[in-house]
C-alpha cells in the first residue's frame, strides 16, 4: 500500500468550475503538506504549503489538511485555463528528511 | 530568474550508451534531489545529497550515480541506460530538512526527457 494515495483522475471541468483535489496518507509522521503544479514536460512547482490542520487560502487556492481523517485537499475557485495541468500532493516526514509524492491528478479546464 | 537549471532539457541516447544530466541552483541549498519520473506517476527519489554526504535509496539500481563537485552542482550519471530508463530526471533543492521549517520544501529544475533507443 502507497503511503499516499491520490485521486487519479483526470478530471475535467468547465471554466469557472470550483475543483476540488484529494490525497490520503497513512504515516502519522508526515508534519508538511505542499500542493505542486505540473504543466506538460515541466518540473514541479510549489504552490501551496500547510502544517496543521485546518484552511490556507491563497487568492484563488484554499489548502484543507485534516490530519485525524490522513486527509488533505486542494480547492480551486474560479478555475482558468491556465489551470489546466497535473497536481501532485507531497508530504513530508522531516524525520525521514524527504518528500513523499503522490501520483497526480491531471485537470483539464476548458473554456 | 531561473533558479534549479537543468541541462539538457531534452536527451537522446542509445541503449547502453553512457549518459550524464546536469544540474545546478542559485538558491545555495545545502540538499539537492534527484527524481525520476515516469508518465502519470509520482517522482521517486533515486538519492540526495545533504551537503556532500550521498544518501543512495534502497531500491535505485546501481546503473544510477551521483556527483555533486560542489554547493551549485550535481550530476546524474546513467552508466548502462535501458529502455526502462526512459522518463523525465527530476533535480531539486531545498534546504536542511532537519530544521522543520516549512520553507525546506523542495525547488525543481524544470527537468530533463531522457530518450532511450
């Protein structure tokens, strides 16, 4: 079993669309939880990132984590499409001292 | 602006001919990455470098190696590239992950397409 495990997609929506994108963990000892975009054939870049549990907003962008269901989210209000592209969640386990990925969820938001 | 910079962007390469990605940072980190990622699937980390101390994964294959000359600097060396080798290489940065702030999150070059023949 992934330690974290994420929505697979893709997923595809209309433009203006609130989108909403899920991972799930199963070690305790991730403390960090950054969202990443991925546009075609580039490296990833951070977005967003949230330790404890609760919101983060960043304009369009709100970060949910809640650590006592090893669940985190990422909403997107007033989707473009220049959001169109894969996110990655990513935890990290700063004991260990790395990242753990999950596989990506693709959007695709059509205008 | 660019701050990770891989070189090249795009590689070629046949079967079983050695191959060498190049990366290299402004930010002054002390840890830099190196990922593979295959298509639709998440990266996974093939070592790092905390400092110039080398952390190889378990499961790398030893056709993977790793320089790092200096704090700007890091190498990925394919000594025998198979056909399974074929996917984007990853290099990213940040700073001591042992320092449990969150900006020890991780910076990525925009990565380098490796093509086998």
């Amino acid at each position: 079993q992934k330690e974290v495990e994420q929505d697979p997609g893709p997923l595809s929506v209309p433009e203006g669309a609130i989108v909403s994108l899920n991972c799930t963990y199963s070690n305790s000892a991730f403390q960090y939880f950054m969202w990443y975009r991925q546009y075609s054939r580039k490296g990833p870049e951070l977005l967003m990132y949230t330790y404890s549990s609760g919101n983060k907003e960043d304009g369009r962008f709100t970060a949910q984590v809640d650590k006592s269901s090893k669940y985190i989210s990422l909403f997107i209000r007033d989707s473009q499409p220049s959001d169109s592209a894969t996110y990655l969640c990513a935890m990290i386990n700063t004991n260990a001292g790395k990242s753990t990925f999950g596989d990506g969820t693709t959007l695709t938001v059509k205008p | 602006d660019a701050m990770v910079i891989q070189n090249p962007r795009y590689q070629v390469t046949q079967f079983g001919k050695p191959v060498t990605l190049s990366c290299s940072q402004t930010l002054n980190h002390n840890v830099m990455y190196w990922y593979q990622q295959k298509s639709s699937q998440a990266p996974k980390l093939l070592f790092h470098y905390y400092d110039k101390d080398f952390n190889n994964e378990a499961d790398t294959p030893d056709n993977f190696q790793s320089r790092r000359p200096n704090t700007s600097f890091c190498f990925l060396d394919i000594r025998s590239p198979g056909l399974g080798d074929a996917a984007m290489y990853l290099c990213a940065t940040s700073r001591d992950p042992q320092t449990g702030t969150v900006s020890d999150t991780q910076y990525f070059g925009p990565g380098t397409r490796l093509t086998v023949l």
